[in-house]
C-alpha cells in the first residue's frame, strides 16, 4: 500500500510541472501583443531610426497564411510543408518464460514494439497577412501539425529493406528470437498555405523582421493552426484537467502511505 502511494506521489510531482508548463504557455497566449506584419515592419523602422536596426525586441502574436516558394517534401508521404516530423516502428513478437511464485514456469508470447527510425526536419517560412509578411523561423518552436500518415505494413520476409516513399532502411535478419509483424509509419505536418497563429519574438536581426523564439524561459514559442480563442482555451482546459490529476494524484497517494506505514507497526 505504501509502495502504491509513493508512486502516485511521483505521479502527482510529474503532473505538477506538466500543469506548470501548460499555465506558462497560456500566460503566454494572453500576455502576447496582438499585431500585424504592417504594424512590426513600422515599429522596427522608428526603432532603427532612433537607435539603429537590429533592437527591435517584441513578445508578439500574427496570425495569418503559411507561404514558401522551397517547401520541405516530407519523407514519407512526399507531401509539401515547413516542417514534417516521423516515425517508423517494429511491431514484434517474442517468447518470454514466466515463473510464478511456486517456482513453476510457462511460456507466453508477447507483442511489443520498437522505434526504428525517426525524424523532423523545418525551414524557415514566410507568414503572409492581409498587411504583408515577414520570416518566421521555426526552430525550436512548440509546433502544432496535422497526421497524413498511421499505416502499418506487414513485414516482407524476403526482403532485406524496408521503403516507404522517399525513406529506405536496411533491416538486420532474425532479430534475436523476434518475430516481426510488420512497420508501422507515422508522418505529420505543418502544411503550406494554412492559416496558422504564431506566438514568438519580433526582431529585426539582419534589416527583416522575423519571429522567432524568445530568449526568455517564461516565454513561449507557438506555432499553432488553431485561432488564439481555441488556442487559449484548450490550453486552459489541459492546464486544469493535469491540475485535477496533480491533486488527486497527492491526496490518494498520501493516505496510501500513511496508511501503509501504519500497517507496518
């Protein structure tokens, strides 16, 4: 009983950053300043011409369209978009002995499964309003994407490879006593030409306004294909649903290791 309380203890801790994190990202949302490319284009010509190009440094939100002339061709779908992340699984089977309390033993087989391979990859792009656009770069961001790809394919015994689109990897043969069902490839994406909403510092590094990430820890960098209402409201309802859990995570956890420990006496 003790034992099942210390666990929810470290449960309810985990939850407790969770929660954390989910109420920085929606002081984020709101403590943003709502602009548009025309009004940060503006605001970084004044600045340049009081104290020279290159201080612009403003914690903004734009919204608008996902424009890029080179888009990245995702690896498995060869779909166009900025930024792609994937993943390509080993689903298996395996023999695995159990020995039960009395010393008495069985075989059972169990299924698991293994990451093989995974990837992402972004570019800059270009954030298009009905003002003008500016860069956007990506790295480091807190991406939201779209899945265009979950599809599992039984395995080819004969084969020495596996593909799928631009992706090809060499398998080993008899991997250990398991017996591979068969791949299973995921693929998303932050598509082109989607309206996105995008939290991030302003700057004028280099003469062109870009938004990028913030220095500062408390500030967060979104990229987000929902609008800042459904943005900040999904935000708030995770960030109360992980703070339910966290509490009752702590209040569970402690009886069970009170009443544990009393046991024990």
């Amino acid at each position: 009983m003790a034992i099942f309380g210390g666990i929810l203890i470290v449960i309810g801790i985990i939850l407790f950053f969770v929660q954390k994190n989910y109420n920085t990202k929606l002081q984020s949302i709101r403590s943003a300043t709502s602009s548009t490319v025309a009004d940060l284009q503006r605001i970084a010509s004044e600045i340049a011409g009081e104290i020279g190009s290159g201080s612009l440094r403003e914690y903004v939100k734009v919204s608008g369209i996902i424009r890029c002339e080179r888009p990245l061709i995702s690896e498995l779908k060869q779909e166009p978009c900025v930024y792609y992340t994937m993943k390509v699984v080993r689903e298996y089977e395996e023999q695995q002995t159990i020995r039960d309390s009395d010393g008495k033993s069985r075989t059972e087989t169990r299924r698991s499964s293994e990451t093989v391979s995974s990837n992402s990859q972004s570019i800059p792009f270009t954030l298009q309003d009905r003002s003008g656009e500016l860069l956007v770069n990506p790295d480091g961001g807190n991406i939201e994407t779209v899945q265009i790809l979950n599809e599992f394919r039984q395995e080819n015994s004969s084969g020495s490879s596996i593909s799928f689109g631009g992706f090809s990897l060499p398998i080993a043969v008899g991997m250990g006593g398991r017996r591979t069902l068969g791949y299973r490839y995921t693929e998303s994406i932050l598509p082109c030409d989607r309206e996105v909403l995008v939290i991030g510092t302003a700057a004028d590094d280099g003469g062109q306004v870009t938004l990028r990430k913030p220095i500062q820890s408390d500030k967060k960098f979104i990229i987000s294909l929902k609008n800042e209402e459904e943005l900040a409201k999904s935000t708030a309802n995770a960030a109360q649903w992980f703070f339910y859990g966290m509490v009752a995570c702590f209040a569970i956890g402690a009886i069970l290791l009170i009443l544990g420990l009393a046991l024990k006496r």
